[in-house]
C-alpha cells in the first residue's frame, strides 16, 4: 500500500508532465486483458468453476515481471514518462489495498 501511495505522490508532483490518457490505458489495459475475462465467466459459470486459463491470464496480466517487461517495451518505443507509473501503482495498489496475489487454479476466481 505505501509503494502505491509513495507512486501516485510522484505522478501527483508532475501531473502537469503525465500523459492521463496514457495513464489510465496503462492502469486499465491489466484489468481489462486479465481480469475482466475471468470475473464474467465466474458470474456466468453459476457455479462457480471455470478453466483454469483465467486464473493463468490474470496472473500472467498482473506479474511484477511481466509488467517491467511491458514498461521497458514501452519506454524503449516512446522513451520513458511519468504516465508509466500507472502500472505498479496498480499493481502494489491490488496487493496492497485489496489483498489480490496471485490466482490459484484450484480456488474460485473470486474468493
């Protein structure tokens, strides 16, 4: 939680300098491409049981690795912003705020 709130310190400092459209993409795109798909098959499964590539795609979407790598893709292609603080203030934010870690296959997705 302090790592989320120490990041949105320094994009609230150079708010003047941050791209908000690219931030909100940026802070959006890991909610949208990995959790979004899970959390409506569970409420459509009615049962709760659904395959286990959800659990993949949200964990893959929301790994501190896998989000370096797209930043570093990101600052390599546009060079580097302040909007890119978007992703680990999201990331720290579900950790820290929410309790959200990694999705075991063999649990529900929403537990």
């Amino acid at each position: 939680a302090a790592l989320s709130i120490a990041l949105a310190g320094f994009a609230a400092l150079h708010a003047a300098e941050v791209d908000w459209l690219r931030f909100a993409a940026a802070f959006l795109v890991l909610d949208l491409a990995g959790y979004l798909p899970g959390a409506i098959a569970f409420r459509r499964s009615g049962r709760g049981e659904i395959r286990p590539i959800y659990h993949h795609l949200y964990n893959v979407t929301h790994s501190w690795i896998v989000a370096a790598f797209g930043v570093g893709a990101w600052a390599l292609a546009l060079g580097p912003e302040w909007a890119m603080l978007a992703v680990p203030i999201h990331l720290a934010g579900d950790r820290g705020f929410f309790g959200n870690d990694a999705k075991p296959a063999c649990l529900p997705f929403e537990a």
